[in-house]
C-alpha cells in the first residue's frame, strides 16, 4: 500500500530522449511514485515553477541546448528551487563524470542503462513513503 506522501510528491524526469522518459516513469510508477516529464531543461525548469508539489529531479545531463549542468545551476542559484535534489542521470559514465555532476549540485549520480535498485535507494532519501 502507497505511503500518503508518496502519491503526492512528485518526481520529474527531464530528458530529451522520450524512450529514456518512458523506461524511467514505467520502472517508477510501478514502485509507487508520480512521475512528470520535461523534454528539455527548459521545459522542465518552467514545470518546476509551476509545481510546488515536486520533490526530485533525474536530470539528463546531455540535452540539446540547455544541459543539465546548466539547469542544476540554475535551480542552485534560484531561491524557489535550490533546495529540490537533483539526481544526475547520464550516458557518458567516463572517468571523472561522477565528481563533475556532484561538482554541478546533484544529490546523486546513475548512469545509463539505469541500476534500478541503486536509483531507488537515491529516491528513498528524498521522497517520503510514509
């Protein structure tokens, strides 16, 4: 049975790939969690601003035009979304990528393909099941 909080906090996939959106949010509502996409940085940071009930963002970290670096650091230095945790999601996985994502402000790192176990220990810190 869903925790209360768990139907209502949301989690936000931002990510220019519609079938990378699709594998994340199926994986992510069969665990129990409401998931919202953006196809882009900036689709996702105006969803963001308009969704107060958003507690985590999975950030692609390389979009067309605005990367995730770029987003993370504008939801760091914007005062309504510096405290939503951001975990780094990417395809890269080379040397130094890790520290590079945390350096930018993520929370967490995965790579793709997605450890599906490891990105639910990620979520559970940041989104109340209870």
């Amino acid at each position: 049975m869903l925790g209360k909080n768990m139907v209502e906090n949301k989690i936000l996939i931002i990510d220019d790939d519609h079938r990378n959106i699709f594998a994340l949010s199926a994986v992510l509502k069969a665990k129990g969690y409401q998931c919202l996409s953006a196809m882009g940085a900036e689709e996702g940071l105006e969803m963001l601003a308009n969704d107060r009930d958003i507690v985590v963002v999975l950030m692609d970290m390389m979009m067309p035009g605005m990367d995730g670096y770029e987003a993370i650091s504008k939801m760091k230095n914007s005062t309504q979304f510096k405290d939503i945790p951001v975990i780094a999601v990417t395809a890269q996985a080379m040397l130094g990528d890790k520290e590079r994502c945390l350096n930018a402000g993520a929370v967490g790192y995965v790579a793709k393909p997605i450890n599906v176990e490891e990105l639910l220990k990620l979520l559970a810190i940041y989104v109340l099941t209870e």
